[in-house]
C-alpha cells in the first residue's frame, strides 16, 4: 500500500508540476477516503445499472424488427409500437404492390397471448402470423424450418423466451412436437428459433396464418397488424416510399416507414412516454445527485478542516486558482478511484440480470467512458460547490 501511495503521489506531481496537495490531504484521512470512493462507486454503479436498463429496453425492442426482412413497413397510422400496432386492410397492401419497385408485399398478424406452463406460471408471448409460403423474416433457422407451420395448429417457439425449459424445446421437431395449450387450444411446437423477449413480452411465438386466425377468432384475415414491403434489385428506397405515400393519396389510416424508422420511433415512445422509460432516466439523475452530494459532504468537510491553512497560504499571496485546483485535484482522484470499482461490479450484476432475465444487458466501451467522464464532472461539480466556503473566507477572521 505504501510503494502504492509513493508511486502514485510521483506520478501526480509529474502532471501537475507540483506537490499532489490534493492527493496528499485524501490520503491523510483514509477512513474518510474510503467512504467518499465507495459513495462515487455507489452512484456510478447506479448510473451504470439504470442506463444497463435502458440500453436493455432499447435493445429488446429492435429484436423483433431486426428480424424482418423487409426494406419498408406499412402499418397504422396510429401505430407508436409492435404491441399496440392496430389492424390496416389488406387492400391497402394489394395498392401497394402496383408501386413501381415493390417487389412484394407480406401481411404479418401480431397478437399476445398468455401461455400456462404446466408449474401454473404465466409466459406472456407475442405471436407473429404469417403464410408459410412466404419468407418475411430473416434468421435462417426460421426459413428452413418454416414449411412445416403449413400443418394446422403447428407453432415455432423462441427458444430464448424467459423461464422454459430449453432441453424439451430444442428437442422439438416435426416428427416429435412438443404439446402445448393456448386459449384451451391444443398445438404442436415443431421447432424453435431465437429472438428474446423484452420488458412485455417474454418471448416469441411463430404460426401460419390460418393457425394465427384459430388461436385470434376475433382477428380477420382481411386485416393484419403490418404490409412488409420487399423492393425489387436495385431500386431506390426513399422513391418506393415516397411512391407509395402517393400511391395512397395522404390517406390517414396508414403510414410507410423505413425499418429504421419504424425502430427509432417505438424506442423514442418507450423511453420517453411510457413509465418504465422514464423511470429509467430519472433513475440516472437519482445516481448523479446522490454522487454529487457524497462528493460534496467529503470536500467541504475537507476544506473545513483545512480552512486554518488554506487561509495562511491565501495571506501570504496564493491566489484563488491555485485553492481551485486543490479542490480539484481531489475531486478528480475521487471520481477516477471510485468509478473502477463501480465499473466491475456492474459487470457482474449486468452478467446475473441478463441471465435471470434474457434482457440484452451488455456493458459497452461507450457506456464506461460516457460514465467514466460523468462520474469526474460530477466530482468537480461538487468540488466547485464545496469551495464557495474558501473564496469567502477572511485570512484575518481565522486568527
């Protein structure tokens, strides 16, 4: 601990081309400097788990369209998600296809629907139907196994949906399917694919059609939830969709969207209008705050305790700049020393959030900086708060 002290407080004064004050004043009182780096870890660990969560969300939803291969998406006009997507008549999708371009254009069925496993928990699963002949999504696992959802009541499950059992799903095939009861409707599960649930869903369920139409008797096949619009080789897609806004004469009950803006747009609603998105983001001013005012009770308390000295060196023509970058100094080593620390243990809460959840937890090199560089402005905020008390201070009033 000493050579680490001594190489540390070298290192310091080489950059700063002058005795590490700073560095020098924290490691005097260590109790103190413990708890000031586990309070900045505390704060950066909450900071990092709640923009974990929401890159979780973010993600979780581009799963399902990442998945469709399709240039552009016709959907309802009041369209904000892939669960609330309302019906668009299907003669809407047969106008499409007279757009110069338009190569094809695939009806898909959403739908959720509640599956009881047999320990009596409920899996909540969006369902995707399709006719088997087409080839709307593009894992390749989906596509070979596809064909065999022309038999009725035959299902393909996301092997990623969130507390099943892997071992009898992956064993799943045409020849020995897997029984399971949806809406008091026996069917088979002849294979499995992989797309992960989110933060409404717990996973994925793939049917025909006609299949879709038995577990939804309330659904029409005249109206399903999206038009997948495939082009033709080489044609431009900014000119097939403005064709098509066209084609349907500012008709207010649909819209046409690239993929990418149909994701960007369910991503900016849920993390911006619905609960768990904005409870996420206050969370993330929650852990800057309870930062900044650890930060600021241990350098104030510092600069307390210093006052006596810090007033002599202001007597004898120290000027203001050289207290400044004191404060400074400790606040800067606080935020570097108290963010590692908060950096490696979300590694490991990320790790058992994503395997107890699914969601797509991953710690990213933009993420830590962005953290590392929020963690040392927060400190320095506080160091800027906490030195109010030492540009007022009267030299001649302390003795």
């Amino acid at each position: 601990m000493a050579r680490t002290d001594a190489w540390l407080s070298r290192a310091l004064e080489r950059v700063l081309g002058r005795l590490p004050i700073g560095w020098l004043q924290l490691r005097h009182n260590r109790t103190r400097l413990l708890a000031a780096v586990g309070g900045v870890a505390f704060a950066g660990l909450l900071v990092l788990m709640q923009l974990g969560f929401q890159g979780a969300l973010v993600g979780s939803i581009s799963l399902p369209y990442r998945a469709l291969d399709a240039q552009l998406l016709i959907s309802a006009a009041d369209m904000n998600t892939l669960a609330d997507a309302n019906p668009v008549a299907r003669a809407r999708l047969m106008q499409a296809l007279s757009v110069p371009g338009v190569k094809a254009v695939t009806p898909v069925y959403l739908g959720r629907i509640d599956w009881r496993q047999s320990d009596g928990t409920l899996r909540a699963l969006d369902v995707l139907g399709l006719e088997p002949s087409t080839t709307p999504l593009l894992p390749a696992v989906i596509r070979q196994q596809q064909h065999a959802l022309s038999q009725a009541d035959t299902v393909l499950l996301d092997l990623r949906t969130r507390n099943v059992d892997t071992t009898s799903l992956r064993a799943a095939t045409p020849a020995a399917p897997l029984s399971l009861e949806l809406r008091g409707q026996a069917v088979q599960v002849v294979g499995h694919f992989e797309i992960g649930g989110g933060f409404s869903a717990d996973g994925y369920l793939l049917a025909s059609d006609q299949t879709f139409m038995r577990l939804f008797p309330s659904r029409s096949a005249g109206a399903p939830n999206l038009g997948l619009v495939t082009l033709e080789p080489g044609a431009d897609a900014a000119a097939v969709e403005r064709a098509l806004r066209e084609r349907f004469g500012g008709a207010d009950d649909v819209k046409v969207r690239t993929l990418d803006e149909a994701v960007a747009a369910d991503q900016r609603f849920q993390t911006t209008q619905r609960p768990v998105g904005v409870i996420f983001g206050f969370g993330i001013v929650m852990g800057v705050l309870v930062g900044i005012v650890i930060v600021y009770q241990v350098l104030s308390s510092d600069v307390a305790d210093h006052l006596r000295e810090y007033a002599t060196l202001k007597a004898v023509g120290y000027p203001p700049r050289f207290f400044l970058g004191i404060v400074f100094e400790e606040a800067v080593i606080l935020g570097m020393l108290g963010f590692v620390p908060g950096l490696l243990a979300s590694f490991g809460l990320y790790a058992a959030v994503a395997a107890k959840t699914g969601l797509p937890m991953e710690m990213t090199v933009a993420r830590a900086a962005v953290v590392l560089v929020g963690t040392v402005a927060m400190c320095t905020l506080a160091g800027a708060l906490a030195t109010r008390r030492l540009t007022r201070a009267d030299p001649a009033e302390l003795f």
